[in-house]
C-alpha cells in the first residue's frame, strides 16, 4: 500500500482541480479522512485475521461497494459539509474508491478485493511502480521508508498534483 498519508492524494488533486465552489473545505477534508479509512483492515491483523481472508488487509474494506456504500453514508450529510447531495456521493466515493485503485499499483502484497462481494480474488494493476509500503511506523522511519516516499512522490503525488492542474486549467478556460 501506499503511505496512509499518500491516499490524500487523491481527494486533494480533485479539490485542486474542481476548486473550492464545488468542494467545499469540509468536503475536501472528509474525502482525506475518507480516503484512509479502507485501512482500518490492518486492525484485523493484530486480531488474528489472515492477511488473505476477505476480510483480510486489502480485503473487502478496499471494494468498490463498500466505497459506494460508505460514500452514500457520508453523502447522507451534505449539508454539514457544505455541499449537494450528489456532490458529496460523488467526491466521497472517487476518494475512497481511489484508495483501492491506488493500492493496486504497489509492488507488494496479495492484491486487492476491488470486486468484493461478487468475486474474492485480488487484483494488481498490470504496472506496479509503487513500493509497497512497510506496515509498522518503525519500518517507516529506515531506508526502506525513504524508498517507498521517492516513489509516492513521483508515482502519486506528482500525477496527482499535475491532474489537479490539469483539470483546474481546463475549467478556467
């Protein structure tokens, strides 16, 4: 996976780029929050659960239906976060969808359950130029946590950044 703090990347670059009329900051922070969630899987390894189990890390939390489903949830307060209904429901699931999605593109692990409840198997992106990142802190603050930032920083967050820019200049014009 990526660093928990690189699944912001995502939400970030569409606040960028859609601007702040259509994201509100409330709305842009919850898709920060809501962009990590899907690795709260990890508690399920210090409890016991199989890495490979659906409900394993990069299981079922990393599917697109729970991204629909937690996004409705989270669409469900709109008003609070200073936006449309729609608008929320939209944000709020490219945010968590693009946690999976992004997850597939490191070079470790078992895959990820983007299919979850029609189909348990696990995917990988066809290029994986991420490097997967340890899952203890301690791993990352070594040489192998530095790694895995040079990558992030030119695989994600740089796309990211120029995808932001990208869209925010084609809405100017």
């Amino acid at each position: 996976m990526p660093t928990i703090v690189t699944h912001a990347a995502a939400p970030l670059a569409l606040r960028l780029g859609l601007g702040g009329r259509a994201i509100s900051t409330r709305l842009a922070a919850c898709g920060m929050i809501a962009s990590m969630l899907p690795d709260l899987d990890v508690v399920g390894l210090r409890l016991g659960v199989s890495y490979a189990s659906q409900y394993g890390h990069r299981g079922f939390t990393h599917s697109l239906a729970v991204a629909a489903v937690a996004a409705l949830v989270g669409a469900c307060f709109h008003r609070r976060l200073r936006t449309g209904f729609f608008c929320a429901l939209l944000f709020l699931f490219a945010a968590i969808a693009s946690h999976g999605l992004l997850d597939t593109f490191t070079n470790g692990g078992r895959g990820v359950a983007l299919l979850w409840p029609w189909s348990n198997e696990r995917f990988f992106a066809p290029w994986r130029p991420i490097e997967v990142s340890p899952l203890g802190v301690s791993g990352f603050f070594s040489a192998r946590g530095a790694e895995v930032l040079k990558s992030e920083l030119t695989c994600v967050w740089a796309p990211a950044l120029a995808a932001g820019l990208a869209l925010l200049a084609a809405r100017r014009r």
